[in-house]
C-alpha cells in the first residue's frame, strides 16, 4: 500500500478549511482566512504524523479531542469557555454531517456492492456504539440548532448606535434589551446602557481620569473629585435593582442618539441618557450597548410618521 503524503496532505487541508470555515458559519463566529488555512495545514500534519509507525497514540481519542481543542483555537482564538464549547460542538457535528454525507454518496452511487470498508464497519457495529453515537449525534445537533436559532434571534436585535456628545461620536453595535427597565428618576426618561470602554472614546480627559482612578463602587461617593463642571451638570443617578439586590448606576445626557434601522436612513432622538457599565455587556463582544425598548418603539413611529409624510 503506498501513501502519497503531498495529496494526503493538500486533502486534509482542503477539508479541514471547509469544516471550519462552515462551523463559524453555524455559530456566526467571525474568521480570518490565514487562521482558518494555518489551522487546516496543522490539522494535516497531524495526520501525516499519525501515519508513521508507532503513532498509536494520535489515533486515541484523547488524541483527537487535544487536536479538535488546538484547530478551534488558532482558527478562532479564545474568548470564553461557552464559546470554545459551541465552535467545538459545532465542528463535530459539522465533521459528522459532512463525512456521513460522503459514505452516503459513496453508497448511493454503489452498482454492485457495498464496499469492502463500508461493510466492515456495518458488520462490526455494535449496539453501544450505536446508542452512543446516537445519542451524541442528538444532543449535538440539538446545541449547534438552538445556537443558530438564538443568533438569528439576536442578529435580529442588533442596531448600529452613534452617540453624539461634546462634538464627539462614539460609533457601536446594541442589542433591544427587552429587559431593561430603567428610567432617570426625573423624567422618566429610558435609559441606554452602554460599556466604559466606548463612552471613554468621547469623554474629556478628565472624566476618564476619573472614571478609570475610581471603582465602579466608589464612582457616585467620589463624583465630586471629577474635574469637568459640564459633564457633572449632565450626570444622573439611575436606581436600579438586580435578584437579590440593590444599587445605583452613574449615568449622563448625551447630545444625540443616532440607530439604523434596517433599511432606512438614520434616526436622531436628542437629550438620550447613557448609563455607563463598567464590565464587558457581550461575552464574544457582538455587541457594547442595551437599547431600551421604549427608545425602539419611538423609532418605528418616528419611522412610520417619515413613511407617511
């Protein structure tokens, strides 16, 4: 039996790239092509490796798993666990899916008689690892399907968000928050909640002194060590409450809030307030920012009034 390492290799690559270009696809994970062909090449190597003699050991399954662990991360990088968890999941039902469909094409295309392999593996099957894989193949399934569902989901909450303040522009993504029920005390005006690190963007050097010298704690006892006057004469105090708890959140008038909609142009609603959070509001960092959806309401009939006019 002879064994062609360039081929073997170029296929590995081929489909390596294909199984990880389609798991982010099934997740809506973001790729750069250079990571996604290094992962497929190391991916390749692993398998010529595994050919040579006494490489018993990367044919185990602990073998494998490190291998699909290592692929995952230089393709995508890490963020967090849940999200290595679901590229991870999603590469094996991607890689089942699309090697299930090959001996499916192989077997249908079949004129005379199962293969040699095929019938192998349907001879030696037993019924553990047919309730094992099945059950596996499930519950894969299952997770990769919800994921795609709950993104969609929440590609359809997603707003491209400006805020104006100062003469400065801070440009984000924020998701309808159909939770977010907090108001300024006066006014009852909603409230944006947006993270630290894209309000700095258009702050004064004073108030990011003051903001990053402080815990988030300590913001509201110490507000009156801040050296900008304009900025403190737009603070508010917005009281809200989590399970179990209490607190209160520093937040500011901005000049402008500007939202796209899908489809139409650009939406101003002035004097909007941001209530600054302090830690990461989106663990991959899809989006920095909750939209009250009283704030979304009042698009659709500032939407409708133009549509009419």
């Amino acid at each position: 039996m002879y064994i062609y390492a360039d081929v073997l290799f170029i296929i590995n690559i081929m489909m390596n790239s294909m199984i990880l270009m389609l798991t982010a696809w099934t997740v809506g994970a973001t790729y750069k092509v250079w990571r996604i062909l290094l992962a497929a090449a190391v991916g390749g190597c692993y398998v010529l490796i595994g050919m040579m003699p006494n490489m018993e050991f990367f044919h185990t399954a602990i073998a494998k798993l490190v291998m699909s662990w290592l692929l995952i991360y230089i393709a995508f990088g890490y963020t967090s666990k849940r999200r290595s968890f679901l590229l991870l999941a999603s590469f094996y039902v991607v890689s089942f899916i699309l090697g299930g469909s090959i001996v499916g094409w192989v077997y249908f295309w079949q004129v005379n008689h199962y293969s040699h392999t095929l019938v192998r593996i349907l001879t030696t099957l037993s019924w553990e690892n047919v309730l094992w894989g099945s059950c596996l193949g499930s519950i894969l399934i299952v997770t990769i399907i919800r994921r795609m569902l709950s993104s969609t989901t929440r590609q359809q909450s997603l707003y491209r968000v400006k805020i104006e303040y100062n003469g400065q522009v801070a440009e984000l993504t924020a998701m309808l928050d159909t939770g977010n029920s907090l108001y300024t005390t006066v006014g009852h005006k909603p409230v944006v909640l947006v993270s630290q690190y894209i309000i700095e963007s258009i702050l004064s050097e004073d108030v990011v002194t003051f903001l990053r010298e402080n815990v988030p704690e300590m913001w509201l006892v110490n507000l009156s060590q801040c050296a900008d006057e304009k900025w403190l004469s737009r603070t508010q105090i917005i009281p809200y409450h989590g399970i179990g708890s209490r607190s209160m959140l520093l937040a500011f008038r901005a000049d402008a809030l500007l939202v796209s909609l899908s489809g139409t142009a650009e939406i101003r609603i002035q004097n909007v307030v941001i209530g600054i959070y302090s830690g990461a509001l989106s663990e991959d960092g899809t989006y920095a920012g909750l939209l009250h959806p009283q704030i979304i309401n009042e698009l659709y009939k500032k939407e409708g009034a133009s549509i009419c006019a």
